[in-house]
C-alpha cells in the first residue's frame, strides 16, 4: 500500500501533528483570532467586519481542506469510476455560509463571533459572490457539484477561473450601465496548484510521417504554447464528510514565450505585452446567456479549457496502469451544453496521435465517456463555427473533426441509402459561406447520450434540432432529465425558519438530503400553529425583502402586498415585456377607478430584477422601460400602495437568497416551448411562493406535481405557436384593446422619451410579435386578476402555498444527480470510510 511506503516512525511524526479540526465554539474562536492576527497581520484594534469575515472564512476553509484531502486520498485510493463535470460557468454565489451549514458548525460559529464582537450576518454579508455564469446553466452547475458531494460521488468540476465574472449591473438614469466584477482581491476558498500545469497549443501546423513499423502519424507542430494553471476549491457535501473538487484553469504565458530577443533589444513593453495576451485568454466570462457571437477569444477560451482538463483527466487515469479499453468504465465526462465540445476531438486526439490506438478503438472510448447536456433549441443559440478560424487556430482539430464526419456520413448513408437531404441536413459541416462546424451535432455524435432539462424540452429537441439524429441512432440516445436544485442552498440557508419549522414537524432534517419527505407536510394543512408560523415566517421573509428594497433602490413597499417578483436574465423569450405591459395596463386601470372602487384593489408590488446581456439592445429597452414605469407609478400619489414597481440593481445569487423567500407569486411567463426548463420556478415554489406561468419547461412537471388548482398557468401551448407565428405574417394583425391602449400610452410619452421604446412596440405590432406577447397578453392579465381574487381569501392561499411546498420533493437536485448516475454516466457513490472512534 501507499501508506506502507513510507517508513514507520515518519508515518507517527505526521500523524500525531497533523492538522485537527476544531470542534467547539472555544476552539473556533481561537482560530478565528489567529487567522486574523497571523495570517492577516490585525488585531483586536483593527478588525473590522471585513477582516472578521476572512478570519471566519478561514477557520472554516481549514477545516474544509481537512476534509478535502482526507476526500482525495481515499478517491486515489479506491480509485472508482469518476464524474467530470465541464461548465464553461459555475455561479457559486458565496461559499461561506454554505460552507458553515454543509459542515454543520453554524451555530458554534454564530455564539463564537459574536463573543468577539460580531453579527454573523453582517460576517456573511462581506463575501463577494463567486459569479462565474451568466444564470440558470452556471447556477445548475453548482446546484450539481453540492448534490454530488453530498451523495459522495466521486465528481470534479472543471472551468475557467476568470479574472472577471459576470459584470455588475448599475442602473443610471434608467438604464443598465455595466461594470467590471474584479472579484479575486480576496478570495480564501481558492488553492493555486503552481506544480500543476499544462501546456496548451494553438495555431501551428500538422505534419505527417511514417514511422520505422510503417504506421502513419501526425504531428501538430509550430504552434504557440499557453501554460493553464490549476486552481482548486472544495465543494462541501451536506451533512458527509466528502469534499470534492472544483478546479479552475488560469492562462499564463509559458517561459519559452518570453521572447528575449525583444527584451534585450530593448522592446521591453512589447514582450510583456505578448505575456499579457497569453493572461487574456481566461481574463473575462462572456456575458451573453443566449447569443454566439463568434469570437476567437471564446473559441480559445473552449480549447484552453478542454485540453487542459482532458490532460488532466487522462493523467489521472495512466496513474492506474489500466488499459485503455477500461478508460469509459473510470471516466465519465458530462458536456454542459456545446461549449465543451472539443473535448471530444481532443480526447480523440489524445489516444490516436498521442497514445497511437487506432481510430475505430480512439472512437468508441470516445463515444462512451462523453454524455451532452443541451440547454436551448433557440436556433441563435446553437453554437456554430467558422471552418477558416477552427483551421487556423486549431488545424489538427479540423482534420479529426472532418474524419468524424466523413465516417458518421458514410454510415447514414448506408442506413439511408441515396437521401441526399438527410446527408446534407445531419453534417457536421454547414455548406454555408464559410462553412461552419455545428458543435451540437459533434456533440450527439460523439457521446453515447444526450440529454434536455425538462420533459417538454427533452420531447422538442426531438423533433425539432434533433429530428433526423433520432431517426439514425433510434430514440434510446436521448433522454430526459429534469433540472432541479439543492434544497440547502435554497432552502436551508436562503430561509432558514422556513427550514427550522419544517424540521420541528418532520422530526429532523433529513428532508434536507431527501426532499420527498416534505410530502409529509401535508399532514399539518389543519394544524393551526404550524399555519400561522408558515404565514409569519412568509412575512418576515417580506419585510426583509422591504427593507432591503428600500435600502438598495430607496423605494418603500409595503410588505402586507401581494408581492409579484420576476427575477431572471432578460430576454425577449422570458417576456419581461408582457409583465410590464400588465403593469402598465394596471397602473391604467387604477388611474381610471373612482377612490370608492380603488379601496377595493388588492395591493400590489411588481418587483423586476435581471441583466441584460451588454449587446441586446431590446433587453435594455425593456430595463429602461420598467424603470420609467416605476418613476411615473411610484411617485404617483392616487396610487401610494396600491401598485409600487421596483427594478433590483444587480440582480445575482446572494440576492436571490433575499428575493426568493419573499415571493407571494413569481413569473415564468416565457413564450410556450422556448425556456428549456427553468430553476427559480422551483426555487420560489419551495419557499412557499406561487407561480403564475405558461406550459413551458418545468413549469408542466411542477403542475403535475402540485396540482392544477395550486397554479396559475394561461397562454397558449407549445404545439400552436407556429401557426400563431405564421398567423401574425399572413393572417393580418389584430391587437387586443388593452394591449393597444398600452402601447398608446407609451408612445405618447407618459412614461418618457416615446422614441426610446418605439423599437419595442414595433417589434410586435410591425415586425409579427415572434414571442406572442399580443396573442397571450389576455390571458395574462385574467390570470392576474385571479390572482388578485385567489389572495383575497388568505387561509386558502395559504393552503395552497403549504400544499405545493409538500409536493416539491421531486425537484431536488440530489435526484437529478441520481438520474444522471444511473442513465447516462453508471457510476457509484465512495462514502467517506469509517474513521476510528469517530
Ligand atoms: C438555461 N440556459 C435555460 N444559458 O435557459 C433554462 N447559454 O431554461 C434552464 O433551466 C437552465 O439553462 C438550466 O438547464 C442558460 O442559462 C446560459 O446561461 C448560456 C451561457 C452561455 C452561452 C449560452
């Protein structure tokens, strides 16, 4: 064994000082405090809340990296079949808070730091968000890595440590002003690993020769070398001792690109600057959520990555000295989306040139390591690339990707003899001018599953992007998971009275780590002190969402409204536009009604929240919109607390953790069939909230489970909104009255500069409405005001609410994990061995 390699009296001088855990309030706060004197070099005259945060962290992070090592030790022990997770994005959010409850020390730490002085919740308050995503993809990533390590599944998560994450969101004037997240000033969860690196080439050219056995080789050469850096952070599982890994590549210019000929002839600053171009490539996450753009940077962004974690992926699995026919039974490797895709060429890269398998025998390893996560069928979405760049940047690359077609072709057409179009219509390559590489398409080749995030995206990709790839492999290829999320990010910690409540009635918080058992709450629908708690615990939720809405935006709302929040990336898909133009038809409505009939509104707070990618120009039309809507309503005195609208600034996990518990309705209003599942949907439902939604994504699934009468749905379906479309192009345009008193509203100025929001209108009455906000806007508003009617009687609200939170169970992420285990990746959980006396 390891351990026996390594003489005895060694073994005993390691093991009697190795590093011990603290386990009591006393032995934390003593840490705490020499983190902050030693390792900061503060005292007790200087520690301010900044300070008591990094020392908390850092206690805390000790014990993690205990674990942590004690984790990988026995993972390179056992050496089991591991999970790696590629996401170009992770949204952590903060890790401090997660980390306390995951380990179950929260307590200790809150009496410990408030002994030296402190409120936990202002420690808490000091972390910077790890906001390394755009939204729902990034955020079911890390959603992914917490249930992983909590059902002790060997599992790694791979991505870019950007020096940039999303930018932050300002709103000046009205409108979204974006500003640089330089968020690693201060960054204690993270671990460089100088002693791991690997070089990554780009450019170049290939060369072929025959060896001396007569085998033909080619070799990429002549191309500019990039070093990648290893960073690594624990992910703390719940409620286990397992901490997994993620870790994030860094780019650094490698010594050999140091180019000494300009430095000794004095261009000095020209050969920092070539370091520095190496250093751009992992300096900012892309901040569009829904549109390729086809940069080069991004391009180098995706192989950068990719090569540097299948290095590290095929390094780990040579340590084991197994053939390589086993290397599908170690390693599963899940693309999340088609940014990874050249994960696939590569690895076939790897084992042909570097390892000189053959080809059929590189494929099939290939072909059953990888599993393909499609996230959208929005066709602006699908990621395409240039034949000239992918030929220039990475021309080895091209080669394997032409050959994987060439073969792929050669067998359709034999299943499908003479079908031209079937030919032309599953290539690999776009014969367009340039051709392009469709990655989704090397993606369902070159993996044995794919699958979409909810029932009725997995049924769409289908027939729609995937028609004719169903008819080649059979239908057995693609499945169906359903996104979900972890129960103690969002619901442990983002209401932990909800949470505290819930076990008081359960017995325990095993509901925690299984949520089906919160079925059981339906058990306590009659129970009066149970509904009363569930109903102030709802309200304290809004009142601290008040008062941060007044602390942020300076807008005071009244907590005893019905708070209506729709928090989301904006986009013209998720119909941001629709809510807005309800709340303007609204605000209408109201100015029209005698005092007499406006004491009989229930009140209303319309709370928006969302970034726009900095080069959509309708989704910042739509930011703007809503602010103007709130400066003219709010300040409105016939109004006062009937209807307030509040856009939240910088819309981003840790905030979620305040909006997300104080929702009495949420919007999922996306037009039919395009959302491919949704997560806050689920989140806010978990919190006691109600949804008021299209049939789109998970909604569906949430209504199977809830129950029809438990939510709001309106709109059409999916299968219509074709015709619809068509309709709107041939059929003539008719705009409901309402809707069209809106747009009149807008454009004669009420609520500012008409000309700013001219685009917007016409984008649905000229340009044919592609998002159907016309044809469901009806439907919409009757909804809301049933809504409005539902909340009037508060004890059947408050059944509702109860009820769905019952029925939420399913949507938990430890099942989804389960899911992928047993389907896509056959793999086993490693729990932590028993240690002695423990
Ligand atoms: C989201 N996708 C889906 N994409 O829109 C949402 N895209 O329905 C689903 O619930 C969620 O994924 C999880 O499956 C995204 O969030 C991106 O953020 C993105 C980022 C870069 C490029 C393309």
């Amino acid at each position: 064994s390891v351990e026996a390699s390594i003489p005895e009296p060694q073994r005993e001088a390691w093991k009697k000082f190795s590093a011990q855990e603290f386990s009591s309030k006393e032995e934390f706060e003593k840490e705490v405090v020499r983190h902050i004197e030693t390792t900061l070099a503060r005292s007790l005259f200087n520690c301010d809340e900044a300070a008591a945060y990094a020392g908390t962290a850092l206690a805390f992070r000790d014990r993690l990296v205990i674990e942590w090592n004690k984790t990988q030790q026995n993972q390179t022990f056992a050496d089991p079949k591991r999970v790696y997770y590629l996401s170009l994005e992770f949204l952590m959010g903060r890790a401090l808070d997660n980390a306390m409850l995951n380990v179950g020390m929260k307590d200790i730490a809150q009496e410990g730091v408030s002994e030296l002085g402190f409120r936990m919740e202002d420690i808490i308050s000091q972390e910077r968000d790890a906001a390394l995503g755009n939204g729902g993809l990034g955020r079911l990533a890390a959603c992914f890595l917490d249930s992983l390590a909590t059902l002790n599944y060997p599992a790694w998560g791979y991505a870019l440590r950007y020096r940039y994450g999303i930018f932050k969101q300002e709103i000046i004037d009205g409108y979204q002003v974006e500003i640089p997240d330089y968020w690693l000033d201060f960054n204690p969860w993270e671990f460089p690993r100088h002693d791991v690196t690997v070089d990554i080439q780009f450019y170049g050219n290939v060369r072929k020769y025959m060896d001396d056995s007569g085998k033909q080789w080619s070799v990429w050469e002549n191309g500019e070398i990039v070093n990648a850096v290893a960073y690594d952070a624990p992910i703390p599982g719940y409620g286990t001792k397992t901490t997994n890994n993620l870790r994030l590549w860094s780019s650094k210019a490698s010594h050999g690109e140091f180019d000494f000929t300009k430095f000794n002839s004095g261009e000095y600053e020209a050969s920092v600057a070539d370091q520095q171009r190496a250093e751009t490539i992992s300096a900012v996450l892309y901040p569009n959520d829904s549109l390729e753009r086809g940069k080069e940077l991004r391009l180098k962004q995706q192989y950068f990555w990719c090569a540097a974690s299948l290095s590290d992926i095929v390094r780990r699995f040579k340590k084991s000295k197994k053939p390589w026919s086993e290397f599908p039974n170690q390693v599963a490797i899940q693309l999340n989306d088609t940014h990874p895709t050249l994960a696939i060429p590569e690895l076939q890269r790897i084992l042909i040139d570097g390892e000189g398998l053959d080809w059929e025998e590189a494929w099939s390893i290939v072909q059953k390591t990888f599993g393909y996560t499609n996230h959208t069928v929005l066709p602006e979405a699908l990621e395409k690339w240039s034949v000239p760049l992918i030929q220039h940047l990475l021309p080895r690359h091209l080669q394997i990707i032409y050959e994987i077609n060439a073969r792929f072709l050669q067998w359709v057409e034999k299943k499908f003899p003479k079908d031209r179009d079937m030919l032309a219509s599953v290539s690999i390559i776009e014969e367009t001018q340039p051709k392009m590489v469709r990655m989704a398409y090397l993606a369902v080749i070159g993996s044995h599953k794919v699958n979409g995030v909810a029932e009725l995206h997995s049924d769409l990709i289908k027939t729609t992007i995937f028609k004719d790839f169903v008819k080649i492999y059979g239908p057995d290829k693609f499945t169906n998971v359903t996104n979900g999320i972890t129960p103690r990010r969002w619901l442990h910690q983002a209401n932990p009275r909800l949470s505290e409540l819930i076990a008081n009635k359960l017995g325990g918080y095993d509901f925690l780590t299984d949520l089906t058992l919160l079925h059981k709450l339906e058990n306590f629908l009659d129970d009066k002190d149970f509904r009363k708690e569930f109903q102030e615990i709802k309200y304290a939720n809004k009142v601290r969402l008040a008062k941060y809405i007044k602390e942020a935006q300076g807008i005071s709302v009244n907590p005893a409204s019905l708070f209506d929040i729709q928090v989301k990336r904006m986009h013209e898909y998720k119909r941001q536009q629709l809510n807005v133009f309800g709340v303007i038809h609204r605000y209408l409505q109201l100015k029209d009604m005698s005092p007499e009939e406006r004491k009989k509104v229930q009140p209303r707070v319309s709370i928006f929240g969302g970034k726009a990618a900095p080069g959509y120009w309708m989704a910042k039309t739509v930011i703007h919109l809503i602010n103007q809507v709130s400066a003219v309503v709010n300040a409105d005195k016939d109004i006062g607390d009937l209807l307030k609208v509040v856009f939240l600034e910088d819309y981003n996990v840790s905030k979620a953790e305040i909006i997300v518990p104080a929702s009495d309705i949420s919007e999922h209003i996306s037009t039919a069939g395009t959302e491919a599942s949704g997560t806050s949907n689920m989140k806010f439902v978990l919190n006691g909230g109600l949804v008021i939604g299209t049939c789109d994504g998970a909604n569906i699934e949430i209504t199977r489970e809830v129950g029809e009468d438990n939510i709001f749905l309106f709109g059409n379906l999916a299968e219509d909104v074709e015709d619809l479309r068509h309709a709107h192009f041939y059929g003539g345009f008719e705009l409901d009255s309402q809707l069209q008193r809106v747009f009149d509203e807008i454009r004669n100025g009420r609520f500012g500069d008409a000309g700013q929001f001219s685009a917007l209108v016409n984008s649905i009455v000229e340009h044919g409405d592609y998002y159907l906000v016309s044809d469901d806007f009806q439907s919409y508003v009757e909804t809301q005001n049933k809504i409005d009617e539902a909340y009037k009687n508060q004890e059947e609200w408050l059944t509702k609410t109860i009820t769905c939170v019952a029925r939420m169970g399913f949507f938990s992420s430890d099942r989804c994990i389960e899911e992928y285990a047993q389907e896509i990746w056959n793999t086993e959980p490693l729990p932590p061995p028993k240690e002695n006396g423990a």
